[in-house]
C-alpha cells in the first residue's frame, strides 16, 4: 500500500506539470494564435475586397480617360451652339443678345449691298409682334424663341448675296415665312411674326412686272428691284452653358 501511495507521489507532479502545461497552451492559443488566425482571416478578406475596389477603379479611369479624349470635340460643339443659341440669365443679356443680332444682320446687309426698311421684334417665348421701345423679358427657362420680321429690299444679285450669308449666319435663325415680291417694298408691307409651325414660300410680282424667273435662263443680276419680306425666329436658353468648366477640364491634367 505505502508503495502504491509512494508511486502516485512520484507521478502527480509531473501529470500536475503536464497538466497546468496544456492548460496554459490552450489559453495560449484561445488568446493569441486563434485572435490572429482570426485577424488574419479579416485581413485576407479585406484584401479581397480592396483587389475588387482596384479593379472597378481602374475600369472607371480608363473610362474616363476616353471621356477627356473627347473632351475638345465636345467643347467645339458646345462653342457652336451656345454661339447658336446663347445663353441669357436677364433681361439685360437678353437685350444685348438682340442687338448683337441685330448688328450682325446690318453687317450682312451692308456687306450685300441691300436695304432693310423694316425690321420689328417680336415678345420673346410668344409669336406676336411686339411695340416699339419695349423692354425683353427673359421666359422662366427652356429654350425660347425670339421672333423677328424684316423687309429687304435690292437687285437679284444683292438678294442673293443676303440670303447666302443669311443661310450661313453665326446666330441660329430659323425662317417661317419667305416672300419675294418684284418692285420695292413700303415700310407699311412688314409682315408680321407668324406662329412658329407655319412654313411658307412664295415669289409674286405685279400684274406689269417681268417674271422673277424663268425656267432655264438666269436672272441677270442687276434685275430688279426686289422686295423680301421674312419672319423668323432666333433663339436663347435660360440655362447657363458649362464652357468654363469645359475648358478647364480639357486644360486638366
């Protein structure tokens, strides 16, 4: 019996040391190894992700990319048409845009060698004619039209210069009535703005008065005089053009 109880002295320290060992290699590994496998996995995880956040990134640069290669052909037609149809946030632009127009119609009339007798402005977003000396007021926002009518009057060849450069104007000008009427006009005649839907064309002469045209000869330049009533239509957006931004981010790096 002493022996067996001598025997179990001799072993139970180191079962007690083998023991106490494992328990401290579980906590070891409960708080250390299993926390950074943990970790790890996390990490892993989040490298995953961050490879796909790359990829889509990387997608969007190049897209955008071929977007800023594209850049200058966008802003030259952005140019063009806010030259076409600019842009007016008052009524003071608005006033300034119509005698730009203006100026620019004088000058090709000058330059033609014809003669306007009348020219009358229409109320802007409306298609009536509007009285002398009234002040433009700018529409609450779209596109808006501006209509105009005007007489001009000169031989074949001045009209025909007119109505070249008419067809190649910087200002989007858009015709809905086109009379040509051989003799010279009266400033009483100026038609007035027709609706924006109507589009007519028609050439009369007086019951005496030689043919505008004649099929297969050419009218001879100096024939006339010709009276041509137009009323049309030039146009202005109330929405701010993005030229500046578009510059700048053409100029970007």
């Amino acid at each position: 019996m002493s022996t067996t109880t001598e025997k179990l002295r001799e072993y139970r320290n180191p079962i007690l040391i083998g023991v106490g060992a494992l328990v401290v290699a579980i906590l070891i590994y409960a708080l250390f190894i299993s926390h950074q496998n943990s970790k790890l996995s996390s990490l892993q995880t989040q490298e995953t992700q961050l490879q796909g956040q790359q990829t889509q990134l990387q997608s969007q640069l190049t897209a955008l990319e071929s977007e800023k290669q594209k850049l200058p052909t966008k802003c030259a037609d952005l140019t063009k048409i806010s030259t076409q149809i600019p842009s007016v946030q008052n009524a003071g632009d608005l006033a300034a845009e119509q005698s730009s127009f203006y100026n620019q119609l004088t000058a090709l009339v000058g330059s033609s060698g014809t003669v306007i007798p009348t020219f009358s402005w229409g109320t802007a977003g409306t298609t009536g004619s509007s009285t002398a000396g009234s002040t433009p007021t700018p529409a609450a926002s779209g596109v808006v039209p501006v209509p105009v009518t005007m007489t001009i009057t000169g031989d074949f060849g001045q009209m025909s210069a007119f109505v070249s450069g008419l067809d190649s104007f910087p200002r989007l000008f858009v015709i809905q009535t086109f009379n040509l009427s051989y003799g010279q006009g009266s400033a009483s005649s100026a038609p007035t703005a027709s609706s924006a839907s109507s589009s007519s064309a028609s050439a009369a002469a007086g019951p005496n008065a030689p043919p505008l045209w004649v099929g297969g000869v050419p009218t001879a330049p100096t024939a006339g005089p010709y009276t041509l009533s137009i009323s049309g239509s030039i146009y202005y957006t109330t929405v701010a053009n993005a030229l500046a931004a578009c510059t700048k981010a053409t100029t970007a790096k």
